[in-house]
C-alpha cells in the first residue's frame, strides 16, 4: 500500500520473541511471520530509498544483497544462537568486495534503532591510508568531522586506540583523531522515526549531512565519492 509505513510493531514483536526463542524449530515455524514484518518490509524500503541514496553519491549500491541474513555466522563465536535478534541494512560502496568499506548503515532492533556511516574495521593498510590523509590535510579532516552539521547529526563512535598508533606522532595535533579503529558517525534513532512512512526521504535528509566526511574517507581510501 503506498504511503504506508515499512517497519511496525509486527516486526518489533517478531524480533522480540526471536530473541527470546532464538533456535531453529522455532523460526523454522514462524518464518512465514520473519518475511512478512521483517524481510520484506525490509526490501520495500531499500527499493524505495535506492533513489536518495543516488541523490547522495551514484556510487553506493541498495538492492537485494543491501539487507544483511537474519543467520549469524557461528563459526568463530561462542555464542552458537542461530539467529540475529536485529535487521541490518548497508549500503555499500560499489567497489567494496565486504562490510568492511565505506557505506551507510541502517540498524532495527526493539530498544536500539540507530543509522551509522563509514567504515567498520577497515584493514591494516585502509585504516593506514585515513591516517596518512589527516596528517596530510589536517584542515580538511577539521571540516569534514567537526563541522557544525555533522556533529549535530553525527556522534563518532568505534574502537580506539589506548595510545598513538605506531609511525605517528603521540604529540600530534589529531592523535586522539588517529587513534580510531573505526571511523563511523552514528545516531540514534526513535520508533516514531522508524515507523514513519516517510522513512526514506528522513534518512536521506539525516545521511546527507556526513557527505563531506564520506567524501574524505573515499578519497583516503582511493574510491569515488
């Protein structure tokens, strides 16, 4: 139905109880529930916010592959729950070959809706080049995080670094900048925002004010903006 909104108390009240009966015998019989208040509101969405995110950059993909699997990978992890109890959303970078790449990100979860940019656990000689590039254009760096606009809209949240990381200079200027892991810009998110049928012009009109530090970040790391 056109107008209407994407994500609703359905799809809260699915993820909730997924949470609470994370096994497969479970979802196994309420799958038909997951598609229909999770997945496929889910698709609607990105479909209908492909157009905004090409108003922000034509180099970021949304379709299908956008909408991350409600399975977890339990490979490397103690906690062998099959399933997410959130709906992850990213759009990627179209050269990024993972998640770890520029993108934009989008989380729904009962109790934690939040939307983030940048990169996650960028690799050694990614995280290497952001490094370099604030050293070498210290002002630019300025404007793209500290701006007004950003920092209205964006908190800068990750991992970081107890001390300078190695070849740079514990004395320099940004070295509390340098010290980041990740370098993502997120906020928070209310329901009333998440369940709005308006949902994608609001998260483009959020997103578009970290396009200067989206743009420094694919320059450092040699992708178009």
């Amino acid at each position: 139905m056109a107008g209407s909104a994407y994500f609703t108390k359905d799809t809260f009240r699915f993820l909730r109880e997924l949470a609470k009966n994370n096994k497969r015998d479970w979802f196994t019989a309420n799958k038909g529930r997951y598609e229909e208040h999770v997945r496929d509101p889910a698709l609607r969405f990105i479909q209908d916010f492909a157009p905004h995110l090409a108003k922000l950059s034509p180099h970021f993909h949304a379709g299908p592959r956008s909408l991350f699997r409600i399975h977890r990978d339990t490979r490397f992890s103690k906690d062998k729950s099959p399933y997410k109890t959130h709906s992850g959303i990213q759009f990627r970078h179209d050269r990024a070959r993972d998640a770890h790449a520029p993108g934009y990100y989008f989380h729904i979860e009962p109790g934690s809706f939040f939307v983030a940019l940048g990169l996650w656990r960028p690799d050694g000689p990614t995280t290497r080049k952001i490094r370099e590039r604030m050293v070498e254009e210290p002002e630019a760096w300025k404007k793209a995080s500290r701006s007004k606009k950003f920092t209205s809209t964006f908190e800068a949240s990750g991992d970081k670094l107890s001390r300078a990381p190695r070849g740079f200079d514990p004395e320099h200027p940004l070295v509390e900048d340098l010290k980041w892991k990740d370098f993502i810009g997120s906020r928070d998110l209310d329901e009333e925002l998440v369940t709005s049928p308006h949902l994608p012009r609001e998260l483009a009109r959020i997103f578009a004010a970290g396009t200067p530090y989206m743009a420094f970040l694919c320059d450092a790391v040699g992708v178009p903006f």
